[in-house]
C-alpha cells in the first residue's frame, strides 16, 4: 500500500467514526467496559503478586551457631551473610538477645527464665531473609558450610506454599486475559458489523472497480484502531482514578513498608495504560477486520 492510500484509509477511518456517531459511541462504551475490566484484574492481580513476594521473603531462615562458637567463625560467617545476593536483609542475635526475646514471647510466663544461664544454653544465632523462596533449599545447604554453624531452620511449608501460590495467580492472570480478550473481540465485531453494514453496497462497488481487499479493509481496521485507543484512555483514566482513591482511603493508617501494603498507584499506572492501548487497539483493528471480511467476499 501506499503512502498516499494509508493516509487515505486513516482519513476515511475518522471519517467513519463521525459518520456513524451511535455505532462508535457503543462500541468505545463496550471496549471501554472490557478493558476497565482487565485493568481492575490487572492491578489486583499485580498487588496480589507484590504481597506474596514480600510474604515469601519473610519466613524467615534460622541460623544456629555452635555453643561456645569462636569469635573468629561467628564474624567470618556474618560477613558471608552480609554478602550474599540472595540474601535481603538478616538480624543477628546473641545469646542474651534470644533470652531477652523468649522472655518477651512468653509474656506473663517469663518469669520462668529467671535466671537462666543463656550463655551456656542460648546460642548465636542469625535470623535471615532471602529474596526468592525457589532459592530456599540451595541457601540452606550453603548456609550450613558456614564456619561454626551447627544447624540451619527454613519454614519450607510456608516458602512452598507461596511460589505456589504465585505460579497459580499469574496461571489465572492470562487465562482471564485470554477469556475478556475473546469475550471483547466478539463483542466488538458484532457491534462493527452494524456499521459494515450499513456500507455493503458502498463496498461492493468499490469491489467490482477493482480495488483490493486490504484496500477496502484497511479504513476499517484504522476505525477500529482508533476507537479501541479512544475506549483504552477513558479506561485508563478510571482505572487510575478509582485505584488512586481506594489506596489512599485503605492506606490511611498502614504503614508503606508492611506486608499488606498496596502498590503505590505510580508503579501500576503505566503498565495499566500500556496494557489498555495494545488490547484496546488490538481487540478494535482486529474486530473490525473480522466484520468486514464477510463484505468483501463478492
């Protein structure tokens, strides 16, 4: 195709949103539902992603040092810690720091660890935290060649339970798309079918004079394309206002850095709006193809 026909079939594309203003008003309304759709289960599904990663990293990994470790062991195994990539944060403890927190757990009952000789009982021990749960039985295993390191504790029913739990959330996310997205093309093409055709003849002729298929299709596919990319801004648009709304009303007394905390609506937006344009384009170009395809078969 040409230069001159592309700019031709974009030109008659407007030209057919104007002329059928009823058509393309349901059709963006339509779209616009869809996709307002998608990008609710996107952000929940996003958020859904974002509270078990941090959840995953928080069973924590219990180190056990020996009783009675040596200075040197205890630092040297602190400072591979401290360098592993796989490993987000730690907390190390003494002996005394595990008598204070046992006390603490146990409440009323601490009375019963009065004086208690922690420093032949209680262990050093470091309490860490690793980025991905996958990772947990290799970190174990190198965890436990750590000078002066006697046993090495992992919640593995926790950290199993999690990666599974994210493998059937994104599992879910893209069988949903792929439901919504069949869901809207049909709809759609249904609905772009009125304005097909209302233009059959027109379309006929055009035909018989002996243009080609694409050139027919083509103003139409731009059609689409358009109103998809209009329906995909206004979903947008709601989408992130309304999120907006709900994170600052259920945020109010949750702290950012806790595990069920939302994601900022900063760090879903453009992906909701990059999302939006590619389907709502895609499900308009693509239904109105489909429409048209009947109609040119003469």
């Amino acid at each position: 195709m040409s230069i001159r026909a592309f700019f031709n079939s974009v030109k008659e594309g407007f030209k057919g949103i104007i002329r059928h203003p009823l058509v393309t008003v349901a059709s963006i309304t339509t779209i616009l539902l869809m996709l307002i759709i998608m990008s609710a289960f996107f952000i929940f599904s996003a958020n859904a992603r974002f509270i078990m990663k941090k959840l995953g990293q928080e069973p924590p990994i219990e180190i056990y040092m020996e009783l009675g470790v040596s200075e040197k062991d205890l630092l040297a195994t602190e400072k591979l810690i401290s360098e592993d990539p796989d490993i987000i944060r730690y907390e190390a403890r003494t002996p005394e720091g595990n008598y204070v927190y046992f006390k603490d757990n146990l409440g009323e009952s601490s009375s019963i660890l009065d004086n208690f000789d922690y420093n032949n009982y209680l262990p050093y021990t470091f309490n860490i935290q690793i980025s991905n749960p996958k990772h947990a039985d290799s970190m174990v295993t190198r965890l436990e060649a750590y000078p002066g390191v006697s046993k090495v504790d992992k919640e593995s029913n926790v950290m199993d339970f999690l990666t599974e739990a994210r493998k059937i959330v994104n599992v879910a996310t893209v069988a949903s798309f792929a439901v919504l997205f069949i869901i809207s093309l049909f709809i759609i093409s249904n609905m772009v079918r009125i304005s097909v055709y209302a233009r059959a003849s027109e379309i006929e002729i055009m035909k018989f004079v002996g243009a080609t298929n694409f050139y027919i299709r083509m103003p139409y596919i731009i059609e689409g394309g358009i109103v998809g990319l209009i329906s995909a801004l206004c979903a947008w648009a709601i989408s992130v206002l309304v999120y907006r709304q709900i994170f600052y009303s259920s945020m109010k007394n949750i702290n950012l850095d806790s595990f069920y905390a939302l994601l900022p609506a900063g760090n879903v937006m453009w992906w909701v709006l990059v999302l939006a344009i590619l389907i709502g384009v895609l499900i308009g170009a693509i239904g109105s193809g489909i429409s048209v395809r009947k109609y040119i078969k003469v």
